[in-house]
C-alpha cells in the first residue's frame, strides 16, 4: 500500500508563516496520524500538483488529498480539522455553509497572509523527530 492509500496527503505553501504555524498544530493534534506533508515548492509537491491538475496560481495555500479527492481551500481547512483530535471537529460543521462564502472569507486570508504574518526565505526544514511525516 502506498503512502497516498495510507495517509492523508496535506500540501501547504513552505514559506508562509502562518501555513507553517497551521501545519504545526495538525502535528500536534494528529493523534491518530492520519496526515503527511509537503510544500507546495517541494519536488514532491509539484509532482503532485501536476498529477492531480492543480492550478498553483488559483490554489497556493492548502490542499488536501485524501485517495483521489482533492479538497482546496475552507474545504481542504474543514475536513483537515474533522480529522483531528479535540475540539477541532466540531468546526466541521462550518462546511454547511455555501463554499463560495467560505472561500471568500479564506481568499481574503490567503491573499494577505504574507503581509500579516510574514514569510519566510525557504520551506520550514522539519526536525528529526517529524521527518518521517513529510515526503
């Protein structure tokens, strides 16, 4: 079985601050380890990212491959949440609301996340303990 049917597959943006702070936490609360990584700008990232025909420009913060569904966006941020442990869960039931309005709200975030929480110069390097999690 390969690691795609295994784990769930997060691809994130390597040098935005706050997709690293956000990949940190699904670390922590992963209990049952359900995810791996890679940044978008990774070799593995792009070789995902054209395997599953993803715009980079239309898509560059999260994505969510679980087998062969891709989730982008507040819907990708939702099902990542149903998945971990604690009060995360609960905030699955946001996906209620219509995706055009989420990913409004998520848009404006994306659009402005280097601005507010600032960028880094290259990928967030992972230490040894959390290797085994990013492809």
């Amino acid at each position: 079985m390969n690691i795609q049917q295994q784990h769930k597959i997060i691809l994130f943006d390597g040098v935005c601050n706050l997709c690293n702070t956000s990949i940190n936490l699904v670390i922590r609360k992963d209990k049952k380890d359900c995810f791996r990584f890679a940044a978008l700008q990774s070799e593995i990232g792009k070789k995902y990212i054209s395997k599953f025909n993803i715009n980079p420009k239309e898509t560059d913060s999260i994505v969510l491959i679980d087998k062969d569904t891709i989730y982008i966006k507040s819907t990708a941020a939702l099902h990542i949440a149903k998945s971990l442990s604690g009060a995360y869960p609960i905030l699955f039931g946001f996906i209620i609301i219509p995706s055009f309005i989420r990913n409004w709200l998520y848009d404006i975030v994306a659009k402005n996340r280097y601005k507010w929480y600032g960028k880094k110069e290259s990928c967030m390097i992972p230490t040894p303990e959390l290797k085994a999690k990013f492809l």
